[in-house]
C-alpha cells in the first residue's frame, strides 16, 4: 500500500496537524496522575502521549522515585522537555490538583463505568495505577469517578500508556470533535 502512495501525498505530521489546528482556540486539557509506576520506559511513554495529546500536565506520585532520567528521556525524546510534569509524595498530590478538576481513575473496579458511556470534563485529572497493583483503594476513594476501558480480546490486561492514550482519544473526541 504504501509503496504506492505519491510522495506529494506526505505531509511532515507537524506540518499536517498545526495546518488542520489553524486559528481553533486552545482548550483547557486534562492533567494526568501517575501512581507508583515502577518502569522508566512507561513514564517516557507517558510523557510522549500528554504531549501528543496536549496534557496541562502529569504528576508522577511515589514516596521514593528512583528514575533514571536517560531513560526517561530516550522513550519519552522532546517530549521530556515539552510536557510540565514533576515528582510528588503520596501525601502532597490531592494539594497540587486545581479544585475546579473532576478527578477520574482509570481502572477495572466494581463501580467503573465504560469510558464510551461518559461524558469526560473538559477540567479533569486522568488517575493511572501501577503496572502490577493497579490504584490504591484509598486513592480510588478520593477520585470522583472510576472508568474502564472494554476490552473485547482475551487478553484483559492494558499497558498504562495505551490505556492513556485510549482515554485521551476519546477526551479529545468528546471536548473538540462534537
């Protein structure tokens, strides 16, 4: 397929993206909380996606991070630099979310609504658990809502920056496409 395609048919993807983003006012977007990730490469992939997809910010929360920046910085490339984020304790995030923000976690718990049956806030944190334990209870608790993603395949297991960029997908569908 693409052996055929025209080369005056490719268009560079910053070319392409700020040519259909012309003169469209810029919207507030969702900050992103990280909960006790423990892989550098998925705090890069995470990194990448928010500012892909035009996060305000991404709070990464853990008592003792103990990131390698280089590796952070090799999955997540210019977004490392593009993207506000910052590290925090487990007890200094819920004073760092703007209280204007709805906060929603992304998980699989027995009160979790399907993300395409919601309506997402235009001001709204997006919660990621741990690769392994997933959200901590007590966190969940303090969230104002909980949405999954249906997962129709066998496997029922989302990696959290795929998870991210699913959810994002739809937010930026809901808040500028309808």
């Amino acid at each position: 397929m693409l052996k055929n395609m025209k080369k005056e048919n490719y268009i560079n993807s910053r070319e392409f993206f700020d040519k259909i983003d012309a003169g469209k006012k810029e919207k507030k977007h969702p900050w992103v909380l990280c909960w006790k990730l423990n892989t550098p490469s998925n705090i890069g992939s995470i990194l990448r996606v928010a500012d892909n997809l035009a996060c305000e910010k991404v709070l990464f929360v853990d008592e003792n991070p103990n990131f390698r920046d280089q590796r952070i910085k090799q999955t997540a490339q210019t977004s490392f630099d593009a993207v506000k984020w910052e590290f925090c304790k487990p007890n200094e995030w819920l004073a760092l979310i703007p209280k204007n923000y709805q906060i929603i976690a992304i998980e699989t718990s027995s009160n979790a609504a399907n993300l395409y049956r919601e309506d997402l806030p235009k001001k709204c944190v997006l919660v990621l658990g741990n690769e392994k334990t997933g959200i901590d209870k007590e966190i969940l608790k303090k969230c104002d809502r909980t949405i999954f993603i249906p997962m129709k395949g066998k496997n029922k297991s989302m990696n959290v920056s795929h998870a991210l960029t699913i959810v994002l997908g739809e937010w930026i569908r809901q808040c500028y496409y309808t």
